[in-house]
C-alpha cells in the first residue's frame, strides 16, 4: 500500500476509532492499578499472588475487550465507506454511460461502443477500472472530433478561397472578353477610318497634280499666283491627312521615332537629355495645319519650339533670344521668307558674332530654280513640302547629329 494510501486509511478509518479506545484502556489499566494498590494497602499480608493474578487477568480481558471492540468499529466504518464508495462509483457509471450516449448520438461513429450497464458481480475495482476505460475512450473520441472539426474548418476555409479565387478569374474573363470586343470594334473603326482618309489623301494628291498641271501652263502672274497659293494650302491639309492615316494604321513616323527614341532615352538620359532641352528651334509658316504638325512633332522629341505665323514675328522672336534651327516657309504674305531670311543672316552678322542658326526652307516649289533663290537668300537647306514627318525628323538629324534618333522610313 502507498503512503498517501496508507494515511488515507490511518486519518478516514483507524484514528478516529483508535484514539477513543486508547484513552479508555488507559483509564481501565489505570483503574486496575489503583484497586490492586487500595488492596495490597489495606491488607498488606493477605495479599498473595492470586490477587495479582487476578488484577493481571481483568487487565487482560479488559484489554481484549477493548480490541474486540475497537475491531467491530473498524468494521462498522469501513462498511459505511465502502457503501459510500458503491453508491459514488454508480454514480460515476451512471454519469459516464449518458455522456457516452450524447457523444454518440451527436457524432456517430461505429469504432465507438457506448458501454453498457455496469455488472453487479464484479468487484468495485473492476468497475472503476472499466470507467476509468471509457473516460478515456471518451478523451480520445474528444480529441479526434476536435482535429476533424479544425480540418473541416481548414477544408472550408480553402473552398472559401478556391471559390474567391475563381469568382475573380471569372470576372477578369469577362473582362477580358470586354476588352477584346472593344479592341476589334476599335480595329474596325480604324479600318474605316484609314480607308477614308487613304480616299480623302487620293483625292487631295489628284488635285495637287491638277495644280502643278496649271501652274506650268502660260497663264497670267495673278493667276499663276492664286494658283500657288491653293496649291500651298492643298500642301498643308495633304500634310496632315498624311498625319493622320499613318497615326490610324500605325504606321507613323513619328511614333517610331518618338519609341525609338524613348527606348534610348531611358538608359541615355542624363546624356541627351540636356542637350535636347538646350536645343531651340523656331516654325516660320503662314499656315495653321503645317504649323501645328510641325510643333507637335517636334515637341515629342523633347525640343524647345516656338511657332509664329510671319516674317515680322519672327524677326522679333530672333531678337529675344538664339534659336539653333529655323523652318521657314517661302510664300507668305507681307515679308516672303526670302526676304525674312535675308534680314535674319543681316541681323545676325551685326549682333549674333560667332552664332549662326540653320534656315531650313519649306517650300513647294523644289526645283533648281527654287532651291538656287533659297540658297542665295542665306537658307542652308530646302524641305520640300508637303513633307512626311520622318523628313523633318532626319533634316534635325542631318544638321544636328546625337541630338534625336533618325526617323526610320515609313
């Protein structure tokens, strides 16, 4: 028996009869003493040992008796607590059995047995064994109903996300889907568009020829003057349908240029980029369209660009500041560009010094006759119009090199 067992037994059963009997055989042997003592004291020489004899044996029944009885309390207790220990071990299997029962009807599961009724032929110990059996059963079933509920919580968790996941693809498909309808819808209104224009340009091209017909035959000089100037304004809508078909077909000059050169720009930028910025070029031309087109493509390629609509403007513009490359067109009115050109090489040999910008004619007379005038009038070059846009991007590439990329031939 271990200690804690031991003191068990001693404190629940055994003391609390035990001390009692100890005190009354102690007043009962005490009680013998004192008669023997009033004997031998009152008749010291009768006193023989039968007397003692006598004195020892009421000492001893006295003594059994009291072991007789304080047996017969061990029982009667330990019978009262082993009655206490039947009816709380019921108890417990009474207790055990109904929650083997809820377990089982909530979670059924055939590898585990409900037990059955406790059998009153085995011994206490057998039972409690037996319920101590199916509590751990029933810790065990516990134990896995708690795993399976976090695996179908995790289960479920990852459905959740699956189901998220392919609601969102869903979604991008139908997206996508949009995105492909407008694109095609988009090609074919470009498709459109471009055959337009492409007729429109055709149109523009036959009556520009039809011009150029008129204008060497001998008319008079105010028609042959007129005549050059539709021709001049023909010049600059074919420019900007030419503008406008390449942007719609993807076939731009000027969006090849403009990629190219931002692809290099990217990883040369702190080489180029300060010398494209401190490079300044001025528009001189009379029409609007050529004037916008020519802005515009310059200033995708990231120059500094001014626009003026005549030779006076431009004279003024040449006294606020330097400009490195001029576009100047020949037939305007009041100061031709000529005449403009021939002011500008005068006011830049009293007050430009060792500067000198580049004159670039527009121009749609590119005859030698034309060509030879330009060049007499202080013009460096000739850009013949109307002009593609690579052409003006390869006349800054021509006369400023590293400054832009070259435009490739559309």
């Amino acid at each position: 028996m271990q200690r804690y067992q031991r003191e068990h037994f001693w404190n629940a059963i055994v003391w609390p009869l035990l001390w009692p009997l100890l005190l009354l055989q102690a007043a009962l042997i005490i009680l013998c003493l004192a008669v023997g003592a009033m004997v031998w004291w009152m008749s010291p020489a009768n006193a023989s040992w039968s007397t003692t004899l006598w004195l020892m044996s009421a000492l001893l029944i006295g003594s059994s008796l009291n072991v007789g009885a304080f047996l017969m309390l061990v029982k009667a207790r330990g019978r009262r607590k082993d009655i206490r220990f039947i009816q709380e071990l019921a108890e417990l299997e009474r207790h055990s059995q109904a929650l083997c029962a809820t377990v089982a009807q909530s979670q059924p599961d055939p590898k585990f047995a409900t037990p059955n009724e406790a059998v009153e032929s085995h011994l206490p110990l057998q039972r409690l064994a037996r319920v101590n059996e199916v509590l751990a059963g029933l810790e065990r079933r516990m134990h896995c109903l708690q795993l399976a509920n976090v695996a179908s919580r995790s289960t479920q968790q990852e459905q959740e996300q699956e189901q998220a996941l392919l609601d969102d693809l869903q979604h991008q498909q139908r997206q996508l889907k949009h995105l492909i309808a407008g694109r095609d819808r988009a090609r074919e209104e470009s498709r459109l568009k471009s055959g337009y224009l492409t007729l429109l340009q055709r149109e523009t091209d036959a009556l520009l020829d039809h011009l150029n017909v008129m204008a060497d035959k001998e008319i008079t000089d105010s028609c042959r003057q007129n005549v050059m100037e539709v021709r001049e304004r023909l010049s600059d809508i074919r420019a900007l349908l030419t503008n406008l078909v390449q942007q719609s077909v993807g076939e731009s000059a000027v969006a090849g240029a403009v990629t190219g050169v931002t692809g290099s720009e990217e990883a040369t930028s702190g080489q180029r980029g300060g010398l494209q910025r401190h490079l300044r070029v001025l528009v001189v031309d009379d029409g609007p369209v050529n004037l916008m087109l020519a802005r515009q493509m310059l200033e995708t390629q990231g120059l500094q660009v001014e626009g003026v609509s005549s030779g006076e403007q431009a004279l003024a513009r040449q006294q606020g500041g330097f400009f490195d490359l001029v576009f100047m067109d020949i037939f305007m009115p009041t100061m031709d560009g000529l005449e403009t050109s021939r002011r500008w090489r005068d006011y830049e040999r009293t007050h430009g010094g060792n500067q000198s910008s580049v004159l670039v004619a527009l121009t749609a007379n590119a005859d030698n006759a034309g060509r030879d005038a330009c060049l007499n009038a202080g013009m460096d070059d000739l850009l013949a119009k109307p002009y593609q846009p690579e052409t003006l991007l390869n006349m800054i590439t021509h006369w400023f090199p590293g400054k832009i990329k070259p435009a490739p031939s559309a």
